[in-house]
C-alpha cells in the first residue's frame, strides 16, 4: 500500500515488453532455479572475507580467465574482479599450500614449474617459491596481495619475468551464477596511471564501479590488463612485490542505512575482533581433537560471515551466492548461536524489524509485518530487474522473527527488545492472523503475486522442491509442514513475553490460538497410511504424499503430537533418509530423488541440527546424539572441517567420505551454526533467565568426547563456566566451575547412554 493507501501491483517493474515463453524461461533461471548456480564447481575454492567484501580463488590462489565460474572479488552484489592470474615466464607456478584460517587473509605457497633462464639454463621446478599473502579490508574495501619470492637454493642469481592478468565485467551476482543472460552497462577501456591500472564500469543504474591495482614493481609490460615485470632473486634471499586493489561504488547504496528501530542504548557487540577467533562468546574446549577441530572451523566461518548494516551485525547467508541479510538464515543462525553470544541475535532482530514490510506490493510480494527474504543492492536490484529491494517472498521469516525474539528474552532476561520492537511484534502476529491466512483455514501459507518472485517460499525454496509423490510440483497456495509448527511456537514464545508485561488477556488469546492450531494440525497434516506428517498441504487442502525432513522440525518446535513425533523421528532415521552422514531432504525411496538435487534429496547441516533439538524435545535422545555424531565424523572428511551449506545424499556406505555439492555455499551461516547449536542441544542448556537459573536437562556426550567445557557461559547478567564428564556408569557428571553473577544450576540428569555404532 502506498502512504495514501493504495495497492502497488508490481509498478516498479520495468516496463520491458517479453513474449510470454521468454518470460516463462527468464523467471525459472533467475529465481526458481533447481540449483543456486549453473558456474562451475567452487567446491574446492579458497574463500576470505571482510565485512561486506569477499574473495573466491581457486586453489592456487588465482581466477583463472574465462567464462562460467564463481571465482572472483565482490562487493555490493558486484563482482569487481572475474580474472587474476599469476604467471611466471608464461607458466602457472605449482601451488604446495593454501590456508584461509584468519578469515580476512588467505596464504598460498607456490613454487616454479621446470623453466628454462635466458642463457639456456634450467630452474628445477620447485627452486624458487612463492608465498603469496592477500588481506581484504571490508573498511577499505581493498585488497592487498604481497608476493614473496624465495631462491630456495639455485645457484647463483635467478631472473624471473612475472606477469599478472586482470579481468573485470561487474557483473551482478545474478549473472556470475548463469541466472541472467543481458548486458546492462557499459565498461570503460583498461585505462594505466605509472604502475596502476584502472578498470571502470558505468552502470545502467547509475553507479560508477572502479576497480584500481597497484603494483610496487617497476613494470616492463603495460599491455591492456597484463602487467608484466621482472626480479632477480639471488640464492637463498628474498624478494617482495605489492599488489593493492581498491575497489569502489559512487556513488555507495543509500538502500543500507541506520535502521529505525536502534536506539542510542544499544550495546556494542561483543563478537568476534580482528585477530580473535571468538573474543566475548562462550568457549567450547573437550577431549577429542575430532570436535575441538570442527567447533574452531565453525566459530572461523561464523566471523567470516560477520556483516553489518550501518554498525548493525548480522550472518550473511552464504558465500558466494548469498552473502546478504537474509530474513530465514540470518535468523536461525542467531537462534544457533543464542548460547555462544546472544547480542547478534538483538542486532538481528532489530535489522530484520527495520526492513518489515509496511505495505502491500507485488511486486516484491510484500504484506504489512512480513519479514523479508533478502536484500539485494546490486544492478539488477537497483533496476528493477529483480524484486530484492528488499524481496519478502518468505512464508516462515516472520514467525521465525517473533521466535528469535523469545529465545533471546529466556537467554538474556531482558524485555528490553521486546519493548522497543513492540509495534514490530504487533505487525507480524497481524500478519499471520490474516494476509498469511488468505483463504482462512488457520494456516500459514504462500502463493507468489510476483512476476518473477520465487515460486516456493519456505526454505526449501528452490522451484522443484515442493512436490508429490509422483514428481508433479505442488499447486499454490500452499501450506508447509514446519511453518505451522513456527507459527504454533511464536504464538507461545510471544504469550510468555505479553504475561511478563502484563498483558494476561493478549497472552492467553495467544496460547488458545496456538492450542487450536496444534489440535487441527495433528489431524490435517498426518499422512495415517504413511504414519508421517504430509510435507505440505497444497490448493484445496490436499496432502502431499512423500517422505521428507520437513517434519522434523515439527518437533522442534513442539507442535507434534507425542505419539506421532515418536513416529517421525524413527522415520527420520530409517537408512532411505539418514544416508550415515546426516537425514536426507527427501528420502531415497521418492520417484524424485536426487542426491545431488538441491533439496531434493541432498544433506543440510541446519536441517538436521534443528531435527535433533526436536529429538531431544520428545525425549529421543539417541536419534538427537546419532544426528550429531554422524555431522560430526562428516567434518572429519572435510577440508578444513569446514561444514558446507550441504552435500550429497550419497551413502555412507557407498563413499567412505560426504560427496561435495558443487556449488554449496562455503562459509555458510546456519551450516557454520549447526554444530555450535548441536553442542547446545546434546548437553541440555535450558535458560531461564528471568528466574537467573540454568537448567541443564539430561547431559549427554557423543562416544567420541568424554570431557568437555564450557566457559563464560551467559545467561541473564551471569556467566558460569560448566565441566562435562563421562563417569564409570556412562552417565554425564556436571560440574559448576564457577559462576559470575546471579544464576542458580540445576542438573536434570538422564539415564546412561550407551554407545551408538555407524
């Protein structure tokens, strides 16, 4: 609605005159695509980050030339750099050693191949040796790269002749994952300054994008985008060459400004520094190098997923391809990370308020109090090409939004958040009451207004992710099993923080509308010949027949009804939908199974880490532990212990290690969170910091931990620090180190857990 009232029906649109086959074709590759790209494989890419800037190379540290890769420099939705190669006498050095651990700073070791000196003279490959360090500087935002080049024992002294490559197309994120096909601008010829070189792009949208690079060499070749120089490296010394790359946007996005809804008061963020890997969280340190190894990669990736909206941090979804604020994923990665550093999630809370939909728009498929699915600021975005600006296409954000606030509340103790984002509140419970619930029957559901918005909106939002059993796709409007196990939980969480202002009516209203919803719930959404809740109900309330992950989270949210979630979760673990690694999204045993199909059978961390809390919340502690264990062992295959955004449904037992996804998102938000929230999960931590008491309910440890602690622990205005043991009888003993604060601890210990095999 515009401030007069009025509907926006997609006006915003460009008015670009398509056939409707085109436009058909067009709509599937750029927003209901069966895969986040078409590049090719990033699987093995070496990635940095920075605030809102970051780099993809390949192994060896280069972007190769050429088409169809994700490889490159971005910022703002852009890509600056689309090639960068390193050439020694015209051949590619040999890479022995690349490391990403800092998160800003990447180190490639290189070494020359067999080459051939002026005076006939052979370098054996590997004499010399380059260490290439580059640090992004999101601030900047540059790039700095320095070459360090080292005689490791050639006689004598050695010439080199180096030469760097640069491309530079700015292309719109969009376009760098093969979604879109025009040219919009138009870039400026190679323009040299003495040794730097500026590539320029004029956009369609007004924005002029630069791209300089300096080289501290004096140069030899200053040919359209090479440069090319020489050093001399004598016997066991050194050399250093600079590469500094700025980047630029003139002017820079008005679309990321101080959000509304942050007041003056607003603690600063306690997260993660510069330098640190996790200064101000809780610190998890066990006994196994296994999980000691897989929770510093995940705290890593969270730091490099850090991103902020005018000092406001947040997780960026995923890198590359969604490296935004995104209302799903940055929300239950700060629900993930709750009991590691509780201030993010506030950060988030506040940012995703701020950009609530405050009308009616088609276009972008906005309602007054639904919370948005993303934000987009390049290009495309800014000329209406796409609808992200932001885009709300996203059924579950909003109840999502209302969850994250109450799981603060019990962590911090504080109603500080509820109090200023009220109106906010107020907004998304209307909106679930009615424009979520178009036709009336009590259910959250979606059909997309949009021309070109997203045709599914829960998070399995790829356009052939919501299907029957015979392949045939879900007809709109549809009703999807977790949202409503969402909506059940907000409406609590919601009811809990009314009662503590005192608003006694609000609250019970809230808990009847919850209770009614769980009653209609378990009679509509369960499949009795299947004994298995539906996937969704589709137009005309018509249950879908295949067996997916999606109620598992049904149980976490406490929806299910006790018997049937018994039932679920020993379906969930049956060997068609957990593969050894982890629960697939759609079992083996569906016509459309694909392990490599990108929600169509595949493996996602979060989805499982949000299974096993529901295991735990009904008791099934085995299938909660057997769910961690098996993400845990994964990691151990992986590169870095890096968890992906997913992987293959392949089984365990037909590849000995997780098959990559090839173009899974790495760092990502909620699969970085998964094993931090996994660690809460499995040893119980209940909050209740209203009453400044931790309840810690039924410990458990996987078989390969005996020992494990927690420090600096927060909850409510106290921290503790918590010791974890494995006594003779295979119970877990708890132990209070030390307490900081008003908190009391109560121990709700468990039976003995026996071992779980693979």
């Amino acid at each position: 609605m515009t401030a007069d009232g009025e509907t926006t029906t997609g006006t915003e649109a460009p008015e670009r005159p398509r056939n409707a086959a085109e436009e058909r074709e067009r709509k599937q590759r750029i927003l209901t695509h069966g895969t986040p790209s078409i590049t090719s494989s990033i699987a093995d890419a070496v990635v940095i980050k920075d605030g809102n800037v970051f780099f993809l190379t390949a192994p060896d540290g280069r972007i190769p030339d050429g088409e169809g890769h994700g490889f490159g420099l971005y910022y703002h939705d852009s890509r600056y750099l689309r090639t960068y190669e390193l050439r020694l006498d015209d051949c590619l050095p040999t890479v022995l050693a690349a490391s990403a651990d800092l998160g800003n700073v990447a180190v490639f070791q290189l070494a020359n191949p067999d080459l051939r000196m002026p005076d006939g003279r052979l370098i054996p490959k590997e004499s010399i040796g380059i260490k290439w360090t580059r640090t992004l500087d999101g601030d900047g935002p540059s790039l700095t790269d320095v070459l360090e080049l080292h005689n490791f024992g050639f006689p004598g002294e050695v010439e080199l002749h180096l030469s760097l490559d640069f491309a530079a197309k700015f292309e719109d994120i969009f376009a760098v994952r093969g979604l879109f096909r025009e040219e919009l601008g138009r870039a400026r010829p190679p323009a040299w300054s003495g040794n730097t070189l500026t590539l320029a792009y004029d956009g369609k949208d007004g924005r002029e994008r630069t791209v300089s690079i300096a080289l501290s060499a004096p140069l030899d070749v200053r040919d359209g985008t090479r440069a090319g120089f020489t050093v001399h490296v004598a016997r066991g010394t050194r050399t250093t060459v600079t590469v500094t790359v700025r980047i630029a946007e003139h002017p820079e996005d008005e679309a990321l400004r101080a959000p509304h809804h942050v007041p003056p008061t607003v603690r600063t963020s306690g997260l993660i520094r510069r330098g640190d890997v996790y200064t101000g969280w809780t610190s998890v340190h066990s006994d196994s190098l296994l999980l000691n190894e897989v929770m510093e990669r995940s705290l890593r990736d969270l730091r490099m997923l850090r991103s902020s909206i005018d000092g406001q941090e947040f997780f960026a979804a995923g890198i590359p391809w969604f490296g935004t604020l995104f209302g799903r994923d940055s929300a239950i990665t700060a629900l993930q990370t709750l009991a590691f550093e509780p201030q993010i999630a506030e950060h988030t809370a506040r940012l995703l308020a701020h950009f609530q939909g405050h009308r009616t728009d088609d276009w972008r498929d906005e309602q007054p109090g639904k919370i948005l699915h993303s934000i987009r600021v390049g290009e495309m975005a800014r000329l209406g090409e796409i609808p992200h600006t932001p885009y709300y296409g996203s059924v579950d954000a909003t109840p999502l939004f209302l969850i994250l606030i109450g799981r603060h509340a019990a962590w911090t103790g504080d109603l500080t958040l509820f109090h200023d984002l009220r109106d906010a509140i107020d907004l998304a419970l209307h909106w679930m009451a009615t424009d979520a619930d178009a036709d009336g029957d009590g259910y959250i559901e979606y059909a997309s207004t949009s021309e070109r918005g997203l045709i599914n909106q829960g998070w399995k939002d790829s356009g052939d992710a919501i299907i029957e059993s015979d392949g045939r796709l879900a007809t709109p409007p549809i009703a999807l099993v977790e949202v409503q196990g969402y909506a059940y939980l907000a409406r609590l969480l919601m009811a809990d923080l009314f009662e503590r202002t005192g608003e006694t009516e609000r609250a019970e209203q809230l808990r009847r509308d919850a209770a009614a919803l769980r009653t209609r719930f378990n009679t509509d959404f369960w499949l009795g010949e299947k004994r298995f809740y539906t996937l969704a109900l589709e137009r005309d309330d018509r249950p879908l027949h295949v067996i997916t992950s999606n109620p598992g989270h049904a149980l976490w949210t406490g929806i299910a009804d006790e018997e049937k979630a018994r039932v679920v979760a020993t379906r969930l673990m049956m060997p068609d939908m957990y593969n050894g690694w982890g629960i697939r999204t759609l079992s083996s045993e569906e016509h459309c199974y694909n392990p490599v199909g990108y929600h169509l059978g595949t493996v996602w961390p979060h989805d499982n880490s949000i299974i096993a809390a529901g295991c735990r919340r009904y008791g099934l502690d085995q299938e909660a532990l057997r769910i961690f264990t098996g993400l845990a062992e994964a990691a151990l295959h992986l590169t870095d212990y890096r968890i992906p955004e997913l992987f293959a449904g392949f089984s365990r037992r037909e590849y000995a290690e997780p098959v990559h996804f090839p173009v899974a998102c790495h760092p990502q938000a909620w699969a970085a969170g998964s094993i931090p929230y996994l660690i809460e999960t499995i040893l119980g931590l209940t909050p209740e910091a209203f009453d400044q008491r931790l309840r810690i309910v039924r410990p458990m440890l996987p078989e390969f931990v005996d020992r494990l602690e927690m420090r600096d622990l927060i909850v409510g205005d106290a921290r503790v620090d918590l010791r974890f043991e494995r006594a003779r009888d295979r119970t877990i003993a708890v132990t209070v180190l030390e307490t900081r604060g008003p908190l009391e601890v109560l121990v709700e210990p468990g039976p003995p857990v026996e071992s779980l095999g693979t």
